[in-house]
C-alpha cells in the first residue's frame, strides 16, 4: 500500500544485490505527464487508451533504473509534480492502460534480474516468480511518513480505492512473504528479504545472493 516503503526499499535491495530497479509506478506517471502535456483529459478512458497505444517510447538503463522514455525524454521532474499526481490515479485504472503497461514491464527482463517495485507485479507483471514480497506498515505509520515528506494523503481512502479498483486490485500474491516495516528500518526490512531471497533459492538448489554493496 501507500507508503509503506516500496520504494527506498527496492532500491536498497537493489543496491545490495547489483541488481537493477524498475518503478512501475513511475511509468503509469509518464503516461500520467503526457496525458497533460498532449492535453488529453484524463477521465476520457477512450482518449487517453488511444494515446497510449500510440505514443512513442522506448526501455533504457541509467543510474541503476530501467526508465520509460517518451520521445527520448525521462521526465524525472514533471512526473512528482502535484497534477501528475491526481492525474495517475485515473490512468492506472483504465484497463487498456494496465494492459500496455503489463506488456511493457515485462519487456524489462531484457536488461536481466530486476528488483521491480509496484502493486501488482507478483500477481499480475511476474506471477511466475518465486520471489515476491508484500510490504506493510500500519495506517498510522504510512500516514506520519506521507506528512514527513510533505504529503497529506488519507491512506485509509487511498487503501479502499487500491483494494477495489477492477483491474488489478491492491493484495498480496500467491507465495508473496508479508513484511510489517511498522517499526524497521530500511535495511532491516532489506535483511530480512535477503534471508527469505536465499531460503527460496536454496529450495530451488540456486546458489545463495551475497550481498555487492
């Protein structure tokens, strides 16, 4: 759910193992950006499916990340950006939108292992992996860490509109392990996954991840 450390999270676990990030929600927000900049309104399902069928972009790696270009352009700014932000949350329910995106995100393992953060990528993008994990904190905890970075959200709102949207609904997958980071910090939730990581890889008869960095 929202704020429940996703992000730093996958990126230290990313760091820790040499591994390259993916931020699928980053993605749904550059197509969010270009909803605004091509002036296509955002409550028009049709229009903004149609734009994103025909929009060009393309995959590249920098500074650890997969990015989604459009034009050639990695809109790194324009995308936090407060109407960005009210934007997403109508593109990503369309469900022609969800379906490019699961397309395009699954294009990402041709840069190889990915540590790839989103809502749905154990049971939507790689239901096939066996490595999949379910981060939580309590509603009061995400909602002190959303103010602290100078958000106010209603998580508890946010939580019912994620968790019953049609497409792809906010839950944890089959085989997922659930981590509570309530009261941990970034690289205990990232031991903690790392353990979990090699017990799975063990069961597989894999050679454990050793920790680069």
């Amino acid at each position: 759910p929202s704020a429940s450390g996703k992000g730093v999270t996958s990126r230290r676990l990313a760091q820790m193992l040499g591994l390259l990030t993916v931020d699928t929600g980053a993605m749904y927000r550059t197509l969010a950006w270009h909803c605004l900049r091509m002036k296509v309104d955002v409550n028009d399902d049709k229009k903004v499916a149609a734009l994103c069928r025909k929009w060009k972009t393309s995959l590249v790696v920098a500074d650890g990340h997969v990015r989604l270009l459009v034009d050639g352009y990695y809109p790194a700014t324009e995308i936090r950006t407060s109407e960005a932000s009210a934007a997403v949350a109508h593109v990503a329910q369309i469900r022609a939108v969800r379906d490019w995106m699961k397309a395009k995100q699954r294009e990402c393992i041709q840069f190889g292992s990915l540590v790839m953060e989103g809502r749905d990528i154990g049971s939507n993008i790689f239901p096939e992996t066996d490595y999949k994990f379910f981060l939580d904190a309590s509603p009061e905890v995400r909602k002190f860490r959303r103010e602290r970075d100078g958000v106010k959200e209603d998580v508890h709102a946010r939580d019912k509109r994620d968790s019953q949207r049609a497409h792809s609904p906010l839950m944890p997958s089959l085989g997922a392990m659930i981590i509570d980071n309530s009261h941990q910090v970034v690289q205990e939730t990232c031991d903690i996954m790392l353990e979990e990581l090699n017990v799975r890889r063990k069961a597989n008869r894999l050679a454990p991840l050793k920790p680069v960095a």
